[in-house]
C-alpha cells in the first residue's frame, strides 16, 4: 500500500486535488469529511493520509510516507541534509511563498545585511542585549545569517502572527514567509533587500527511506508515470 | 568500534601529563545555563549545543567545551594564578556531519598567569606535544594578536577598527568590510539625511524598541563613514599580506620583523612571537620546521585573540583537529567584569589519539 501525505487543510489541500486532477487523478477524501483519510478514484493499493502541511517532513523522513505534498521551506527547516531523505518530484506551481527577514520601515537606515549587521552590533551596545528576530524557521534563519556573516543578535521563537511580533515588542524584526507582501506592510515591516532566505513552492517529494515492496514500486511508478503524462 | 577501556585509558595517559604540573583537577556540572555560552558565541552555539529547558533557570546546555565555565568559576573567584585540568565528555549537535560523534572526551589544560605569558604560551604548546609523543602529526601555529594589532594600527577611524575586529573570527564579512573601507567595493550609503528623515518620521508608525533617535545616530554615522578618506593601500596591503602569511615560524618571524618597521603598532605582539619561539626552541622544537599561518585559528576558534595552534593528522586529512589550544586574555576580561587576567589553554581528543596510536602501530 503506498502512502500518499496531503496536506489536510485549507487552500493547500484544495489546491493539490486540482492539481492532481488536472493529471486525471482524483483524490477522494473518506465520506466523512471530518475523517483525515482517502484514497484515489480507480487506482487500489493508494492510501491518502492527510497530515499538518509541517509534519509531512518528518513522515517522509521516517519513511511513513511514501509520497507527499509540502513547501521545500518546512523540508529544509526541518530535515537536516534533506536531500538525502526526499526527492522532489514535481513542484506544483502554487503554494508559492518567500522565506525573507523583514523589519520595521522606519528603519531609513537599514537596507541590506551589512545594515542589519551595523545595527546589530549598535543595538546592543545601546540596549544591553542582542536584536531579536523572531521566527519559527530557526535552522534556515541562523544558517542564512552565519554564512552572511551578521553577528550579535538572537532568535526568539514565533510560531504565528510572526507579522506582528514586532508591533507587540517581542522582536526587533522577523524572518517570515510572504508571498505578496501585504501582511507585512499592514504590520509596518519592510523587506531587506539581500534577505531572501528562500523560494518556496508546493511540492510531491518522494521519500528516500521508505520500503518499497515490488508492488508498491509497481504502483508508485505508474502513479508517476500519469503524473508526468501533463507536464 | 573503540574499546571504552582502552579510551579511557588513553584520556589517563594525556590527563597524567597535565595532571604532573601540579595543576588543578576540575569538574564541572554537565548542565551549564545557557547565557554565558549565548553571550559569547550568539545563536550559532544553537546550532553545535544541546539545549534543554529547567524550569527554574531556564534554557540549558549539555556542555559543548569546558574553556568557558573554567573562565567563568575563576574569574568569579579570584583573579589570582591557577593552572586547571580536566577529562570529561563534552557534547555536540551534529547538523552538517552526521556521522561526527554526539559525545566525546576531552582532556584539556588552562593556564591563567600573566607573569610571562610567551613562557606560558609555550608550556601549553610543549605539554600537548608531550602528550602526543609517538603519534604522526602535523602542527599548524599562527597569532590572533599579531593580526588584531595590525587592525588597530591602521591610520584610520576607530568605528571602523571597531568594527573589523568584531569581525575578525568571520573572514568573510571581514573582507566585505575591509573592502568598503579602503574603497574597493562600495559601501551603506546614508540613504537620507537626518533633517529629510525629521519631516517623514510622522509617515511612519513606530514600533518595536530600536528607536527614532538610534536612527538617526545611525544616519549620522553613515554620512560620517561617506566623508572620510578610504584606508591606505599601503596598509591594507600590510593587512592581506599578514593575512595571507603561510611559511615556517622562522620566516614568518623575520617577515613580521621587517614589517612592524613600516607598522609600528604591531611590533608588541611580534616580540612576543620572538620570545615564544625562543621558549619552544630552547625546550627542543625545530621551529625552523613549525608551520605558522596569518590567519590560522580564524574561523573554529572563536575567542582566541593570541597564539593560536591546532593538531592535525597527518594521515585521516578529514579528521577533525587532535588538539587545538590558544591564548584568550579578552576572554577573561568579558567575564571577569572589570578583572581580567592573561590564559592560555589547550584541548586534547583522546578518542582520536588513540585512533592514531592504534592506527601507527598497524
């Protein structure tokens, strides 16, 4: 039985039944709505799990799953060398979302890293401890900002309403994900220029540790094969 | 897979040779808090430390080294002269290597004595190549303070010292600065001026606690920064020369010499290099055969701001180093609130000397 993750709600989840529809594949959720299963019309042997869009990584990773549809930012944040336990195997022209550092605009001063650097160190030098940046995306944030070489600030944890942890005083600014950038602007925050962490989309990945019986191979393979008849 | 008696009998071994000194035996909890540690090496400890919750203190760590707690109980006691050695587990979170180990032993000795500290910087030196007597190895030496001494001597602003030795243990933004500043590649411009900035201040909402007037002291500075001159290329050539600096330490030696003529500034620290090599010699080291590098120690060895050197297989090139030891007077001085006193101290790897012992007798 191949075990497909689908994210289980919301725009997301709608979106990846359009899109394996369009491929002729039609996900069926369970008659009970509220039930987190399915499975796909006129194929047997798929089984549809439908996880938190953030936990299918580490289902995948486990090897629980067999297949699944998530951002790359949750795979990265969360799988350490990741491409060693997924494969992408479509990405999925959606779901598109920036991993960026935004701070407040009124700061005229600060434009790119090296600002955000000099501010650092002046900030703490001013307020006695290190500028805040809140964030759920923890790893990808500290990774992005040692190889850019910015010092002296620290990472508080935010994992929602990250837009507003500025305006509440729990950060001096925030590495989030924005796709249009209105939620930041609503917030009084700004892009730096240079602070784009990462691109993120929709995306089926394979998991690299999961056992693949001859019929599941058999089964993944023709499921790919349709999948791939589009594109 | 190693035999834990035959571990732990190797940490014997190297522990004995410190131990023969005289020095202190240390032990310390395995639970640190996490401030100090946070302090000092900002977020990335994150990334290399095991962190847990206390209720009470808060967030704490597995010990990832026992440097900086041994720094902390002596300069919270006295400032007065002590040798220290220790011999327990340290650990790691591996992220980028997996297959590093979680867990491993250290062995290590810590000198905190300002008498004559070239003498002291060779004790260290000779202990730990003691300790390594029988094992292929190659040795690399090089000197944080010879290379902070040529930064404080460049004819320029103190702002911009400041901030290149801030960035001295990250090359990178090292050089991105060293390059605005003596003009090779652009610099932040003052995006305005702070007159401009007071009549569009009420478009803004204010938020968060960085405030208006850090603003405009920035603004300030930058159109400072813009107005004056780019550091010399003279100097700077000095600098990348220092930099770039890879020979034996007699070379070097007589290189530096040459150039702390043309650079003033830096003629303390190489003394000092002198008398070190002078100590290592008299106590049997081919320092015409010692390897020294300018920039050695700049990047895994954060806090170290004089001798720095590193032990390394000559065999496995991918091992991680075997020992690595330095100089960390400033060190003392940020946890000593006030007090500070010179230290040098080293760090040895029983789990891979013993490797390269087993390994030699194959």
């Amino acid at each position: 039985m191949i075990r497909l993750g689908i994210p289980s709600k919301g725009r997301l989840m709608g979106q990846t039944f359009d899109w394996f529809s369009e491929r002729g594949i039609n996900l069926v959720r369970s008659d009970s709505d509220r039930e987190y299963a399915g499975h796909i019309q006129g194929i047997k042997n798929v089984q549809l799990i439908f996880l938190s869009a953030s936990e299918i990584p580490r289902e995948l990773s486990a090897g629980r799953l067999h297949f699944g549809v998530t951002g790359n930012d949750v795979i990265q944040e969360k799988l350490v060398l990741f491409n060693q336990l997924v494969k992408p195997i479509s990405e999925l022209g959606f779901g598109f979302a920036d991993l960026i550092i935004a701070i407040p605009s009124f700061w005229v001063d600060v434009k790119t890293l090296d600002d955000l650097d000099a501010v650092s160190a002046q900030f703490r030098d001013k307020h006695g401890y290190r500028l805040r940046i809140a964030t759920k995306y923890h790893r990808l944030l500290r990774e992005f900002l040692m190889k850019a070489g910015v010092a002296d600030y620290q990472i508080v944890d935010s994992q929602g309403a990250t837009e507003g942890a500025v305006k509440n005083g729990l950060a001096e600014a925030i590495a989030d994900i924005t796709s249009t950038g209105d939620t930041l602007k609503a917030n009084h925050l700004k892009i730096l220029s240079d602070g784009l962490i990462l691109k993120s989309q929709a995306t089926l990945f394979k998991s690299l540790t999961s056992d693949f019986s001859q019929e599941e191979n058999q089964v993944a393979n023709s499921l790919l094969k349709k999948l791939r008849a589009k594109n | 897979m190693t035999d834990l008696k035959d571990l732990s009998r190797e940490a014997k071994r190297l522990a004995v040779v410190f131990e023969a000194t005289g020095a202190e035996v240390v032990e310390l909890d395995f639970l640190q808090i996490s401030n100090v540690l946070l302090d000092l090496y900002g977020e990335d400890i994150r990334g290399r430390a095991f962190i847990t919750n206390d209720p009470v203190y808060g967030e704490m760590m597995l010990r990832p080294d026992f440097t900086i707690p041994i720094v902390e109980q002596h300069m919270a006691n006295s400032v007065s002269t002590a040798r220290y050695t220790y011999c327990g587990k340290v650990f790691r979170r591996q992220e980028e290597f997996p297959d590093r180990p979680r867990e491993f032993l250290q062995v290590g000795y810590e000198i905190f004595d300002g008498t004559n500290t070239e003498k002291a910087d060779a004790e260290v030196f000779l202990l730990v190549n003691e300790a390594l007597n029988g094992i292929p190895i190659r040795i690399a030496t090089g000197d944080i303070g010879i290379l902070m001494a040529a930064v404080r001597s460049l004819s320029t602003t103190e702002t911009r010292k400041k901030a290149l030795l801030r960035h001295i243990w990250r090359p990178q933004r090292f050089r991105t600065l060293l390059n605005q500043f003596s003009g090779l590649s652009s610099k932040p411009h003052p995006t305005q001026d702070v007159e401009d900035y007071n009549k569009i201040i009420d478009k803004f909402e204010i938020i968060g606690s960085r405030n208006v007037q850090e603003i405009k002291e920035r603004l300030l500075k930058l159109k400072l920064e813009s107005e004056i001159d780019p550091i010399d290329p003279e100097e700077v050539k000095i600098l990348d020369d220092i930099l770039s600096l890879k020979d034996t330490c007699t070379v070097a030696l007589s290189y530096l010499e040459k150039v702390s003529k043309k650079m003033r500034g830096i003629e303390k620290t190489v003394d000092s290099f002198a008398k070190r090599l002078e100590f290592l010699e008299h106590n049997g080291i081919n320092v015409d055969l010692l390897d020294f590098e300018g920039s050695y120690g700049r990047t895994s060895m954060e806090y170290y701001d004089g001798f720095v050197f590193g032990f390394y297989s000559e065999i496995y090139k991918d091992l991680a180093p075997v020992a690595t030891g330095g100089r960390y007077d400033a060190l003392t001085e940020r946890m000593g609130q006030g007090k500070k006193i010179p230290a040098v101290g080293a760090v040895l790897r029983p789990d891979l000397t013993l490797l390269l012992r087993e390994n030699n007798h194959d």
